[in-house]
C-alpha cells in the first residue's frame, strides 16, 4: 500500500456533487450574502400599533382609542370543611374484621371505611354518612360470617371426635 493510500484510508469519500437530477445550490462568496430584506431588529417606531384593552365596569362605555375586552367570569368553589360530627368510618373494626373473621367481605368494608374519609375530605356529609352506614354494613355481615363459619367449623371438629374417632376407641 502507498503512502497516499494510508492518508486516505477511512476518510470519507470525495465530493462529486449533487446527484443527477438536481440542481447545485448557488453559492455565495466569503462575506458577499444576498441583499437582506428588512431590518432586524426592526427600530423604534416601526412595530406596528397595538389598540390598547379596556375591561369595562358594569354601565361605563370604553374611553377613545380603547376597545373593550369582555372576559368570562370566573367562579372559585372552595370546600368547607365539615360542621358538627363527622361519620365515622369504622377503619378499625373493618380491618380486624379482615384479619380474624371474613377476608372477602372485610376488603369491601375497608373500600367503603376510605369511602368515609374521602367524603368527609371533599365536604359532603351525605356521601360521608352513606358510606358510614355501608361500611358499618359490610362489617356486621363480615363479623356474622365469621362467627357462623367459626361456629361451624367447632361443631364438625366435635361430632368428628366424637362419632368417628370415638368410634374407634
């Protein structure tokens, strides 16, 4: 291999400009640009003029030179925080309802216990006491399911002792 090869070995390969079908782009000399239309930035005065905004008060019209700008009202709701007793959630008992006695129907009471404090937190004191009642619901039904399945659960341990494993004694 050459020295010359060597230089150029990995360069990128010679200009041979455009492909065939288009036209070279014109260019320019060293500091000779086309003439430029306009000035940038444009000078003191040549902005163009701006009609000025008026917010009219109710029965005054628009002064000279002004037009007026009409802008929607805007209402801001703030909520109150709630007076007086707030519901309770039964957060407590619905997650102990959860661990000893009815998982399934626990988590639906612990979906309306966070129900409560949502409501209470947005300021709805219907919502809040709905959802109280339905949590206090959910746990009665959970609790009531527990002690049965629990109650059953010791009778079938107990004639099972009793009838079959006596049986053999």
């Amino acid at each position: 291999m050459s020295k010359e090869q060597e230089a150029h070995e990995g360069a990128p390969p010679a200009y041979s400009g455009p492909p065939q079908g288009y036209a070279a782009q014109q260019q320019y000399p060293q500091g000779q640009y086309p003439a430029q239309q306009g000035q940038y930035p444009p000078q003191q005065g040549q902005y163009p003029p701006q009609q000025q905004a008026y917010y009219p008060s109710q029965g005054y019209p628009a002064p000279s030179g002004y037009h007026a700008v009409h802008a929607p009202h805007v209402v801001v709701v703030a909520n109150q925080p709630l007076q007086g007793p707030i519901p309770d959630d039964y957060c407590t008992y619905s997650i102990l309802n959860t661990i000893f006695c009815c998982f399934w129907i626990g988590i639906f009471a612990i979906i309306k216990s966070q129900n409560v404090r949502d409501a209470v937190a947005r300021g709805d004191r219907h919502g809040a006491e709905t959802a109280s009642k339905d949590a206090l619901k959910m746990n009665k039904i959970a609790l009531g399911v527990g002690i049965a399945c629990t109650t059953l659960y010791i009778v079938a341990i107990t004639l099972y002792c009793l009838f079959i494993v006596g049986y053999f004694w």
